[in-house]
C-alpha cells in the first residue's frame, strides 16, 4: 500500500526522530562551542565579537550570554538529541521548548544587537523548524495512541 501524502511528506516516526535529533546535535555543538568560546573569553575576540555590540543590552561582557548560550542552547539541544534518538516520552514536547527557547534567544539577539547577521536568520529558522518538527512527533504520536484529533 502506498503511504498516504502526509506520510511520505513526513516519513516514519523513527526517521523523523532522527531528523530531529540529527537538528539538535547540530545546534547544540554549535552553541556548546559558541557558548563555551563566549565563556571563556567573555570579551568575544576570540569569535571576533567586539564589547560594541552589547551596548544597548544588560551585559558589559559576553560571560552571561555564553554561559546561556552554552547551558541552555548547547546542553539542553544535546539532552533533546538523546531523547529524539532514543524516541523518550517527552522528546516531542522538549523539541517545542528547544525550538521555542532558541527562537526568543535570537529575538532578542536581534533587539539588542544592532543589525541581522545571517545567522540570526540561519537559526530563527532552525529554531522554527525544531518547534514544528517536535509537534510533527507529537501529533504523531498522539494519533498512534489514539489521544490526537485525528479522524479516522
């Protein structure tokens, strides 16, 4: 039987778990790496990151953003890969808040620095697509459960 379009859009739940977890290690080296470089030199010219970008934020020095950075953006996507591989209970709903928390990382990124990076734009969307992805699974679910909205 073929799969219906939705199903060939999305693939089975084991290979959209994978793609998820493929997205969040992704971010999360990335941001352990960033965080961790921001850390360490908390005056950012190691990243080539000069102080004048923080001026119309709460922050003298990149210390605090890169200890967030590192914690929440580079660990917690860490975490969220290992739950999407490994298809735990809550990899779905720790994907929405991943994706969330990385989309209003980068907005305030954007209204506290001055000007967009295509960065920003690179991991808004990256953000964007964990959060959607991470409800794909959990709608997913919920209709192999029987819990979802979904008709028969």
């Amino acid at each position: 039987m073929e799969p219906s379009g939705r199903e060939a859009i999305l693939g089975n739940r084991k290979s959209l778990a994978n793609g998820l977890g493929a997205l969040q290690a992704f971010i999360g080296l990335g941001a352990v790496a960033g965080g961790l470089g921001l850390a360490l030199d908390p005056s950012g010219a190691g990243l080539g990151m000069p102080l004048e970008v923080l001026k119309d934020s709460p922050f003298a020095t990149f210390l605090v953003p890169g200890i967030v950075l590192f914690t929440v953006n580079g660990l917690g996507s860490l975490l969220g890969a290992i739950l999407s591989f490994t298809r735990r209970r809550y990899a779905a709903e720790t994907s929405m808040g991943l994706g969330a928390l990385l989309l209003a990382w980068i907005a305030v990124q954007v209204y506290w620095m001055p000007g967009i990076h295509w960065l920003h734009v690179l991991y808004f969307g990256l953000g964007l697509l964990e959060f959607v992805l991470g409800w794909s699974v959990r709608r997913r679910l919920q209709e192999k459960e029987g819990t979802g909205t979904a008709k028969p």
